[in-house]
C-alpha cells in the first residue's frame, strides 16, 4: 500500500487532481468530506463547536452554517486554533477508519488541505501539492464558489505559505493553466511514478537501476534528503540516534551522481529496523553489509537500505554511532564543505572517471588511491579547526 499526501492552497484545484487519480483507480479518502460527516447534526462534533463558537454558526435546520463558522473561525490565530482542536482529532480517527478498509495494495491518496499546516508531511511516502498564483485562486473562489473576494484572501493568507509548501512537496503540480495541462501531468505521474511505487513498498523492493551519471550540483538536494530524514526519523523512532544527509549531494557546488545519501546512526546494528523501513519506503538491500575502507583495511560494517520511490534514488546506510565508518562518512563531506581547493580537486576526479566507467563499483574503487590521501587530509583539518561529528 502506498500513502499520497494531496495537498495545496485553497482554489488550488486539488478536487481536479483528486478526482483524476480516483479514475484512474486511487483509494482517495478527502478531508474535507471526512471534515463535514464529523459534525453532522446530532454528532459530538456540531456539539462541541457550538459549545465554543455559539449558535449563531447554525443554519435553520440545525445543520452547521459553513460560512458562519468560517466568519468567526478564521479572523484570528486563537480562533482557528480552537476550530483546530475540535476537528482535527475527529478528522484524523474516521480517516484511520476509511484507510483500514483500503485494499492491500491500494495508492491511498488523502486529499488534506492542512496537510502543512498541521505537520503530518512525514507520514506519506509521497507529497503531491497542487498550486496556482494567489490571483488565479482568488478569481476561481470568487467566480466558481461565490466567495466575496475579502474573504477568499483571508482564508488564503490564514493557510501555509507557498514556501512552506514547496518544503514538503516531491511533486509540484501548477494547475494555472487550462485544465488538460494538469490532468496530463496527473496521469504521467500515476503510470510512471505511483503505480510502481506502490508495487515496492508491497514487495519491498527498489526499481532496479542503471548506473546513474554525473550531473551539475542541484541546490534542492538538500531540501529532498530533509524530506527523506523526516520520514527515516518518524520510521525508525528511538532507535535513530542521529540521521544526517552525506556524500557528495550533501556538498554544495559539487557535481554529483543524483543520488541521495542518508546516514542513520544507531546503536547496535540488528535487524530491528527492517521492516518499519520497509513500510516506510526504505527496504533492505541484501549483501550490502559492510563498507571497504579505501586503504584496504579491516571492513567497516553496515547495513544499507535503498529508497523504493522508482523516480529517486536513496542510499540509506545504518552505521554504528561512533565507529569508523560512521565518522569518515561526517567527516569528508564536512571537510569538502570547508575546503574549495579540496572539493575542486575532487570534482575533477570525479569528471575525469565519469565516462571511463559504467559501473558504480568500478567508479568507486578508482577513486580509492584519491580517498586514501584525502582520508589523511581530512582527519589533519579536523585537528585543526576543531571539528567533531
């Protein structure tokens, strides 16, 4: 089963989106529907609201008056903090419900417009938000639900910032244009990405993939292995003393091979982390159980596990807190970060060895010799200037 968050601005077109993954057979359970059903009349919810905002947000027939609500709900951070109190507990148990009726190997896709607002990013194998220009949404508020325009802007700026947005999403999807636009992107998205994103988390195992190549540095790197740490931190729980994004994406300025590595500390190496990994998106890769110290000493162990998302590649490696491996994966990054004249001289071997080889492993141990003297280089600036893990 794999879990989408669905999210966006208010007249974003989220339903559009929605509405396009159900025909193509998504499980979508949509907040706001859930939102409505939990303070039906004669429910604890319309109760409980009306105990804290009065009986003026009622229509005639005893049914919650949105509007009203909305007028006093949304005028001020105490007051939508209180709206908050009452839905999202409510909201969030008959969600748990409708997903447990989900099948097995169902895309669920929630349609949750707080899902930023409210800090739950980390809980979805993958982010889907919807935008369009703060115009474009207010025209569609005004135009198609018959908002007035004061208070289509209220509740757009009492919602997340387009910053904050983008800080969560692993797929942007501007709907500012004509519909079509964004339905295409929907379905490109559901047959390249989703589906077999989908297939292995169930089976837990990754897309297998070519040897990636060297690309110009990408400054979202770091913002994508954030995302990836949100989710390993929520999976792994306790056990994860330390999760820190390494290699050469974590280097700025630095030409890379567009693959994210994560370093999960842990105590002691087991295999207690398998499966909520696994569950998680992050399944084990088998054999790949110890790290081979460029100058041919004693091998450092490890257990690695590899993103299941087929469109992004992630190198999970679980090492020991404090033992070799663990500290020379902190340390080179963190002296490529500091020193230009090393990370220069690295980026050129890097560029000199991309196109001789066509084979991870075979990459790797031509850059053995470099690392060697690199390793003798890197623990003296440590000395130097003081650096720890």
């Amino acid at each position: 089963m794999l879990y989408v968050g669905l999210s966006g601005g208010i007249g974003s077109g989220k339903s559009t989106v929605a509405g396009r993954l159900a025909e193509h057979g998504a499980y979508v359970v949509d907040s706001d529907k859930v939102a409505r059903e939990v303070v039906e009349p004669g429910t604890e919810g319309l109760a409980e609201l009306v105990a804290a905002f009065g009986d003026g947000i009622l229509a005639e027939d005893g049914s919650l008056d949105r509007a009203a609500l909305a007028s006093i709900a949304f005028t001020d951070d105490e007051s939508r903090q209180r709206l908050n109190a009452i839905m999202h507990p409510r909201v969030g148990a008959r969600t748990a419900e409708l997903i447990a009726e989900a099948p097995a190997d169902a895309v669920v896709v929630q349609d949750i417009p707080l899902l930023v607002e409210i800090g739950v990013a980390p809980v979805y194998h993958l982010v889907v938000i919807v935008d369009a220009p703060v115009e474009v949404r207010v025209h569609r508020l005004v135009h198609s639900r018959g908002l007035q325009e004061a208070d289509a802007r209220a509740r757009i700026a009492a919602q997340a910032t387009e910053e904050a947005r983008r800080a969560v999403a692993d797929v942007w999807l501007d709907n500012s244009g004509p519909a079509d636009q964004v339905l295409a992107a929907v379905d490109e998205l559901w047959a390249d990405r989703l589906v077999r994103y989908e297939a292995n988390v169930r089976l837990h195992r990754h897309t297998p993939r070519g040897a990636p190549r060297l690309v110009e540095p990408d400054p979202t790197w770091p913002a994508q292995a954030q995302r990836v740490i949100s989710r390993l931190r929520l999976a792994a729980g306790e056990k994860a003393l330390r999760i820190d994004h390494i290699g050469s994406t974590s280097v700025p300025g630095l030409a890379a091979k567009d693959v994210l590595d994560v370093q999960l500390a842990v105590a002691a190496l087991d295999d207690s982390l398998d499966e909520p990994l696994a569950r998680a998106g992050f399944p084990l890769l088998p054999g790949f159980d110890q790290d081979t110290p460029h100058d041919g000493s004693t091998p450092w162990p490890k257990r690695t596990h590899v993103g299941a998302d087929p469109l992004r590649w992630v190198n999970v490696h679980l090492r020991e807190q404090g033992s070799p491996g663990w500290r020379f994966a902190l340390l080179i990054p963190a002296w490529l970060r500091a020193d230009d004249a090393a990370r220069q001289e690295y980026e050129q071997l890097k560029r000199d060895l991309a196109d001789k080889f066509d084979s991870i492993p075979e990459y790797g141990e031509a850059k053995d010799a470099w690392f060697v003297q690199a390793h003798v280089r890197a623990e003296k600036w440590a000395a130097e200037t003081g650096w720890t893990p």
